[in-house]
C-alpha cells in the first residue's frame, strides 16, 4: 500500500511524519511532493520516496493527503496537466487537510466522483504543536464508509478523526471553530481593555475571570444546556439581569472612553429580548434572535443530545 503526502509546510510536514512512522512500521510506503523540494528533504532521509508533480504521487497511491495554504492552492493541486485528478487511481481516497471553501470542495468532489475517486475536505484543529505530537482534530466530509476504511491512517496522524458528515461539512465545521475563536479573542480584548483602563492589573482580571463561571466551563458545553435543545426556561440566569450587567459594562466603557463594539451588539439583543417579554427567560435566549435572523431553527432532540455529551465524556 502507498499513501502520498502533499504540502510540507509548518503543519504538513509534521502530519507527514507521523505519517511515515505510522505507516512504515507496517511495511508501506510514503511519497511526498512539495513546491520546494528541499522541503521534503527530512522525509526522504526517512525514507519516504519523492514523487515529481500531484500527477504522479497521485498515479502511485491508495491514499493521498494533503495540507495546503487555502483554495487557490487546493486548486492548483487539484487541476491542470500535473494535478491530481490528471493521476488519480480509481477507487482511491484524498483527505484534503486545507481550512478550505466548503464551495471549492464541493465542485472538485464532482471532478473526483468522475473519476472514480474520492474527495473528502478533513480539515484539522490543534496547530503547529498538534501537528507534532499527534493531538490533533480531524474533521471530515465525504462518504462515510470510505472515511470508516482510511480511519486508522487517519489516526496515524490525529487522535480525533471525526466523521462531520457529506463534502463540505468539514470545512464548515472548521470555519465556525475558528471564527467563533476569533470572535472570542476580540470580545476578551474588549473586555479585558476596559477593565485595565478602570484601574485593575491584567492578571489579577485573568485569574478573576479563570474561577468564574465563563473560565470554569467552556463555552461550547454551556450550549448543551439551552442553546441546542432550545430549551430557556426555567432560567438559569435571567435575561433581565444579563440585561443589568451588560448595560452596567457598557456605561463603564463610556465613562472610561473605551469602545466596546461587541459589548454593545450584545446590549442591543438583550433590550430586543425585554421588549419581547422575556426577562424572566434564560439570558441566552437572545441567541433565537440570530437564528430568526437567519431563517433557521436550532432544536437538537434531547437523547441524542445526550448521546453526545456522553460520547465527549469518553
């Protein structure tokens, strides 16, 4: 068996080896290709084989990843004379390790199925010391019995292979971890600059927030409570109070001139919340607000919210 590996940059060159540890120690081969050749150069003294062009790794492997810049890299890979799809076997699998376009996957998925292959978008979640140890997320979009037959390649490389569900769902999946994330990072800059500017030292804020309910639980496990079941009373905490304690934070950044942009799209859902009538609901109602606004409903049934939590336990 032959597995091929593309993109030997900051992350794919770890994900690659630990591909080769993985999958040399069962007697198999691995090939590279990279844009710089002097890229592979560490996996080649390891023994994995230079292939010249996608074309021809594609032409000699059961299995091909790779782990590229974005769309436009995916592309070029994908298509053209020394693509892969110019080489790809039938009946083999590609595992596109890319924070990609849900879009782009899904028109090259339709190139690959003529072809006989099979496209799945597995974006990974961990970073650079993720990549290194093995302790990465792997999500994927594709078919789910193909994804079942490559799993133990998989994890070769990451300790959390998951099954998202058809092309595209990786990525999208990857796409609301790290806007969420970015989010976050940008409303605890807000909030944190206010509480500097009111007068207290940074760490001692850190370690304020670190034993309270926001720094005791993640974030994602609190949705499990009212968000995902859509689920809002009784009310753990009021929307009225939520209501208190934001406007109180935002007159705070007003007497201290500090802008607090999030702080107050979030005043502005909790006031459309009280001229509902839902004061007495959770605070996280307002979280209906973005999905009306989105023509959506969100209503996960309860045991197989159950099934989840506990599967995430183990």
């Amino acid at each position: 068996m032959k597995a091929g590996f593309i993109g030997l940059g900051t992350m794919g060159a770890s994900m690659a080896a630990n591909l080769q540890t993985g999958f040399q120690t069962t007697g198999n081969t691995v090939l590279v290709h990279d844009v710089r050749k002097e890229a592979a150069a560490p996996h080649i003294a390891n023994g994995a084989i230079w292939a010249d062009s996608p074309r021809a790794l594609a032409a000699e492997c059961d299995v091909i990843f790779s782990s590229l810049p974005g769309p436009v890299e995916f592309d070029a890979v994908s298509y053209g004379d020394n693509g892969i799809l110019a080489g790809v076997r039938k009946g083999a699998a590609y595992f596109d390790l890319t924070t990609n376009s849900p879009t782009t996957v899904r028109k090259a998925h339709a190139d690959y199925v003529a072809k006989g292959a099979h496209l799945f978008d597995a974006p990974v979640s961990g970073g650079p010391r993720g990549a290194f140890t093995g302790k990465l997320a792997i999500w994927c979009g594709g078919d789910s019995d193909v994804f079942d037959k490559w799993k133990p390649v998989l994890d070769m490389i990451g300790d959390q292979a998951s099954y998202i569900g058809p092309i595209g769902a990786g990525s999208v999946a990857k796409l609301v971890h790290n806007c969420y994330g970015y989010i976050a990072t940008a409303a605890a800059a807000e909030v944190f600059s206010m509480g500097v500017k009111a007068g207290i030292e940074p760490l001692a804020i850190w370690e304020a927030v670190r034993q309270g309910a926001i720094g005791r639980r993640g974030a994602f496990e609190s949705m499990t409570d009212q968000f995902l079941p859509n689920k809002y009373e009784p009310a753990a905490f009021a929307l009225r109070l939520a209501h208190k304690d934001v406007s109180l934070a935002t007159a705070l950044g007003r007497e201290l001139n500090v802008p607090m942009r999030l702080a107050n799209l979030a005043l502005a859902d909790l006031s459309e919340g009280l001229n509902r009538g839902w004061g007495n609901r959770d605070s996280r109602s307002i979280m209906v607000l973005q999905t009306e606004r989105a023509g959506i409903e969100i209503k996960v049934d309860p045991q197989r919210l159950t099934e989840a939590m506990e599967k995430n336990r183990g």
